[in-house]
C-alpha cells in the first residue's frame, strides 16, 4: 500500500475536528490524483489546457492553473514546453 505524506501545520491541525480535518484530507489527496492525471495529459497529449483541466474535474480553469503551479512550479501551459 501506498502511503502519502501531505503536510499540514500542527497548529492547523490542532484547530481543526476531525471531520473538518478528514474532508481536507480528502480534498487533498482527490486534487494531488487530479494533477497528476493532468501532468500526464499535458505531457503525452496536445489537448488544450481548458479540456484537461475540465477532463481532470476541475469546473474553474483559474483554480486548476492555481494549483498546478503551486504543485509543480509554473503554470500548465510552460509546463507542457
């Protein structure tokens, strides 16, 4: 089984229920499958940015290029060159 490390400040975590702290767990590892998903597409496809991240579940285009380049440096479209 695979584990993954995701990174939340304890006096985040500190504040958090556990409820509250699950769903953004969740929210996280959903959105880490998600951009990995779409890493894979800018690399072995020529689709445009828009249709994968629409493809890749994210309805805001904004919001996925936001997280992409938090996740890998730069923005999807450099990514891609």
């Amino acid at each position: 089984m695979n584990c993954i490390t995701l990174d939340f400040p304890k006096t985040l975590t500190d504040r958090m229920t556990p409820s509250s702290l699950w769903t953004s767990v969740t929210k996280e590892y959903i959105n880490k499958k998600r951009l990995q998903k779409a890493e894979e597409l800018l690399k072995k496809t020529d689709m445009p940015v828009a249709n994968i991240s629409a493809r890749t579940g994210f309805n805001n285009v904004t919001y996925f290029n936001r997280l992409f380049k938090a996740a890998y440096g730069m923005p999807p479209r450099e990514y891609r060159k």
